[in-house]
C-alpha cells in the first residue's frame, strides 16, 4: 500500500515564526504535492515537485516556499506564519505512470493554527 | 468552479449497498473519473478510477454511463466506517499536467445503524 506520511497532526505557532511541514512517501513517487484545504474553499494546491529538486508553483504559492532535497521528502515552509494561513494542510503524491495512471494519494494532513 | 455535480447528502443504512450519484457533463475524452472521500480531519483517500469501462476493486465499484456524462459509486455493504464526504472528479492527467486535483463541495454519506 502507498504510504504517505506528514509530520504532524495538529500544530499551533505564533505570528511570524517560521513554520516547516514534512511530508515523506514510501512508494518511489516522483510526483509530490502540497495543498491546503479550507471549509467553503475546497483544495487549492500550492506548490508541487516533479522530480528531485524540481518545483512549481501551484495556484496560492505567496508566503510558502518548498524544499525537495530527496525523492521520497517533500517539505513546504511558512517563512512567517499568518493568521491567513492557519489551515489544513494536505500532502500528495504520484507516480509518473502511463497516462491515467498519475493517481494522487494523500497523507492524513496537518491541522496548522497560527495564533 | 467544480466541473462536477453531486448530491449535497445521502443516507445509507449499514449493511445496505450505497449508490453516489455523479453527473459529468463537461468531461473531456482525456479525463478520468475519479472518486475520493474524505473522513472528518483526514486526508483524503482514494477509491477507484475510471475511463470508459466499469470498475471494481476492493472498496467499490465505478459505474459509468456509455456518454460519460454521469457515474455512480456503489458501496456494496456500507458501513458505519463508510460515513465521510464523497468526491467525484473529472481528472486529466496527460499532456503537461501533473495534474492539479480540485474537489467540488461532495457529497455527505451518513451511514446509519
């Protein structure tokens, strides 16, 4: 089974602090992804990794930035943590299959609060 | 804007087969449907995919109409585990996209006893 791992649940952190989420995939994915997710809003993606330090931005990338150092390790950082951008976060991944194929599994998300 | 529409709630007894209405009336000839759902504070997870043809795995089965323009998801013994927020979604994941993932609002499946 595909594992996708996040590295916390639950997190809360002060205004301005800068904030690391790690999210780690077990299947060899070379596609991984990071997306918040608010109620009304739905799943806006932030930023995604095609390979090895490769990076896109994705639809609300402002005040994230992304680290990927290694296949299965995808970290997304807060340089100064906003109200704004208390939140879930969401953590994918996919493999560069035969098209059709590129199904996105999830890790089991952080639940961010900035205070 | 979702490009999908389903119902907003469904009620299930458990034990009974739950069947999720989907209707897809602007899906292309390159996407896939896809179902998710979506537990409360959980991420969410995969259930089955589909193109043209009817699908079963271990958790369900896809059943999509020859136009593709609607597809129903069929829970065969629901149970109270099975109550989450069910998402269908017309997926394209050729051609250059690495393929963006947008849900709709679903549909709530409340399981009852």
């Amino acid at each position: 089974d595909v594992k996708v791992t996040q590295s916390s649940r639950y997190l809360v952190k002060r205004t301005g602090e800068k904030v690391f989420l790690e999210c780690v995939q077990d299947m060899d994915h070379e596609n991984m992804f990071w997306y918040r997710q608010d109620p009304g809003l739905g799943l806006r993606l932030i930023y995604f990794s095609y390979d090895v330090k490769m990076k896109e931005k994705g639809d609300i990338p402002e005040g994230y930035s992304v680290s990927r150092e290694k296949k299965e390790r995808f970290s997304l950082i807060l340089e100064s943590a906003s109200t704004n951008q208390t939140s879930m976060y969401l953590c994918a991944s996919s493999s560069t299959a035969k098209t059709g194929y590129r199904t996105q599994y999830f890790g089991p998300g952080t639940r961010l609060l900035v205070l | 804007d979702a490009k999908t529409t389903q119902p907003p709630s469904m009620d299930c007894a458990e034990g009974r087969a739950a069947n999720l209405p989907c209707n897809h009336s602007t899906i292309s000839g390159n996407e896939y449907v896809y179902w998710y759902r979506q537990i409360h504070s959980q991420g969410p997870q995969y259930i089955i995919h589909g193109l043209k043809n009817n699908e079963t795995n271990e958790m369900a089965s896809l059943i999509i109409t020859e136009d593709r323009k609607s597809s129903t998801l069929i829970l065969p013994h629901a149970t109270l585990r099975d109550t989450a927020v069910y998402y269908c979604i017309d997926f394209n994941a050729g051609g250059t996209s690495y393929g963006k993932l947008t849900f709709g609002q679903g549909t709530i499946l409340t399981v009852h006893p």
